[in-house]
C-alpha cells in the first residue's frame, strides 16, 4: 500500500497533542443528551409503520431513486411532499435537498452572483460558509448577533458601492452550537430598512418553535420578509434531508444552478416517504412539542437553582451549552458524566473557538425531570 503522505500524518499527531482527535463510536444505552432527535420523532415506531403503509398503498417498490432528480429519480412523492412542505410553512414552493449541508451550499454556490454581497453572522453553519466559499460574490462577517455591528457594515458598503447591487443578510433561527436566537423581527426591518434578501437556516427551530413545531420565522409571522429559509430533516423531524423555502421563482432557479442538487442522485422513495409522514405528524403531534417546551423551561429552572446559569450560554431552544474552557477539562467532565449514565458530549475546538469548548446539552421530550435534575446534579458537583 502507497505510503500515506507525511504532512496529513503531522495534522493527525496535532490534533492528538491537542485532545482533539475526533473519532466514530456507536450507539449506546445511555440516557439521550446528546442527539438531535428532539420530540423522538427518529425513534417512533408509528412514524415508521406509517411510511412502510403508505409505500405499500401507492404501490412504490423501490429501493433507490436509480438518478438525479432531472434523469430518473425525480418520483411522484417528491411532488406530494414539496406540495405539503411549502403549504406547512406558508410558502410558494419548497425544494427537497438530500441534507442541509448540500441545501446549503447548494443556495450559496449559486444564488449570490459576482457583485452580490453576503453578510452573514460569525456563528455560522460550517455548510453556510463553505456555500460561501464557492460563491463568486463578496462576503463579510458580522459579530454574533450584533446588529450594530450589521448595520456599520451595511452602512460601508453603500457608501463603498456606487453601482447597485443585491445584498444578503444570513443567520440562523437557532444557533447549533450556543443554542441561541437572534432578534429576528429587528433583523427583518433592517433587511427592509436597506433593501437586503434575508435567509434563515431554521435547522434546529423547525419541530421545536411554533404551534405545529414549524420554526421560528412562522411563530413570530415573519414568512412573508424572509426571502429564503433552509429546513433540515435529520434533527426535530427524525428523518434525513432538507428543503429550502421560497418562492417559485427560487425554486427553478436552484433546479437550474444549484451544482448540490443537480449532480447528486436523489433521496430514495422510502426516505421521501419518511419526510412526508413526519410532516403530518407534525400537526398532530401536540404533546411531544409541548412536553419538549417543558423540558426547556424546568431545565433552565434547575441550573439557575443549583447555581449554573453563570456557566451555560443563554437559550430558550433544546440546545443548552456549559462553557468549560481546554478540551482535556471538559472531556473529563463528560467522561464523568458518562460513566453515570448520562450521554453527554463535549465539543472541542476547533469545532468551537479556543476557550469556548463546552458541555453540548441536548433535550428532549422524553427526557425525564428527574433525569434532568440528575444529570445537573451531578453537573454541580464536577465543576464546584
């Protein structure tokens, strides 16, 4: 075997020395911290019998999609469920995408042209910011929802740019690794104050916030001033892939342009069947989203009782983050952790900035009060 090159063996040996190495494990029995399987929808057995019954009733035998959506693999359920997809979330259309990392750099590789600029918060998706990458247009940062920091920017740039040209402001409804929320009815009237195309990645809103578990956007009624929302599958929905959401006209561009979604082989009839039926268990499925909402609050209730808060970023959505700054530090607590019982993850840097490595609380709606009170328990008496 060809000998593996010298300088990726150096990258490997550095993120050992710096206890950062990441490595694949399976599954485990322990209580459920850690997954983004948020109102259990990945676990339900209903969910599951209910998309084998509907394959079965429309006749759909098939394994694979066998191509591209624009080749073969474009089936008739992917109609039926971008239909229901786009009427749940008060929108024009919405196009399937196999994940929310190509959905994402689907969108930002190709819709931004050259002369197109990007604003987008520091705390952004990786899958945002490689989409922005591949983008020929110009992009900025903006500090982590500081739209003071937005609005200067906005400011520059239209007394830098005598030519007029399309601007997009880019965030998400709930931030993966902090947990947090932007003020998103601010964010809209600045859009509107300088004529700006907001996009929304709704990744972790879509089965936590809202009525129906819809999102963020649709709870505060702010659909009709985001220009693009990003909704993934793998996290409150249980299932896999995504959709971005828009108007028509969006949509046949990005059948068009989109490289993620034009040369991939489509999601398989069953998979598509899955997005569907979790769909439509959304709007009946009250009790799993209000049971996930008490969670959150009796969680944010117990650290502030046990004397936490200091230590956990501010979050009202089910990702709850305790700031342990080194990764051998807060390894060693979620190995503590683990050994009770507890499945709780540390995320090290790189994947977050130096000094910022954390405790990653993921919630549930089966997760138990008294697990709750358990698990930061024994939180409490590893960190003081």
């Amino acid at each position: 075997m060809k000998e593996f090159p010298k300088s990726l063996t150096i990258k490997l040996e550095q993120r050992t020395a710096n206890n950062s190495l990441r490595k694949l494990s399976l599954p485990n029995t322990l209580i459920d911290f850690a997954s983004n399987d948020y109102i259990g929808f990945a676990k339900s057995e209903t969910i599951f019998n209910e998309t084998h019954s509907y394959l079965i009733e429309n006749k759909i035998i098939q394994n694979g999609a066998t191509g591209s959506r624009l080749l073969s693999g474009n089936h008739k359920i992917y109609e039926e469920a971008e239909n229901y997809i786009a009427k749940f979330h008060q929108s024009e259309s919405a196009l399937i995408f196999n994940s929310g990392y190509d959905a994402n750099v689907g969108f930002f590789g190709s819709v931004p042209q050259r002369n197109d600029i990007i604003l987008f918060d520091e705390l952004s998706h990786a899958s945002i910011r490689d989409g922005i990458q591949l983008s020929n247009a110009k992009s900025y940062k903006f500090q982590h929802n500081d739209f003071e920091d937005l609005e200067r920017l906005l400011l520059k740039l239209s007394t830098d740019n005598q030519q007029p040209t399309t601007i997009y402001i880019v965030t998400e409804s709930v931030f993966s690794m902090d947990g947090d929320t932007p003020n998103l009815e601010e964010l809209v009237q600045i859009s509107n104050k300088y004529n700006c195309n907001l996009v929304v990645d709704e990744a972790h809103a879509l089965g936590v916030f809202g009525v129906c578990g819809e999102g963020l956007v649709q709870m505060l009624g702010l659909q009709d001033a985001v220009f693009a929302r990003i909704v993934t599958f793998g996290k409150g929905l249980g299932c896999h892939g995504a959709a971005i959401i828009g108007c028509n006209e969006l949509k046949k561009y990005l059948v068009n342009f989109a490289r993620s979604f034009i040369y991939t082989t489509g999601l398989s009839p069953h998979a598509v069947a899955t997005i569907l039926v979790a769909y439509q268990h959304l709007e009946i499925e009250k009790k799993a989203l209000e049971q996930l909402r008490n969670t959150i609050i009796h969680f944010n209730q117990e650290k502030n009782i046990l004397g936490l808060k200091p230590m956990f970023v501010r979050s009202k959505s089910a990702i709850q983050s305790a700031i342990i700054p080194g990764n051998q530090n807060v390894k060693m607590i979620a190995n503590q952790l683990q050994e009770k019982g507890f499945d709780v993850k540390a995320i090290l840097s790189p994947t977050v900035p130096e000094g910022q490595e954390r405790l990653r609380f993921c919630l549930h709606s089966y997760n138990s009060k008294e697990e709750i009170s358990e698990v930061l328990g024994l939180l409490s008496t590893f960190v003081f």
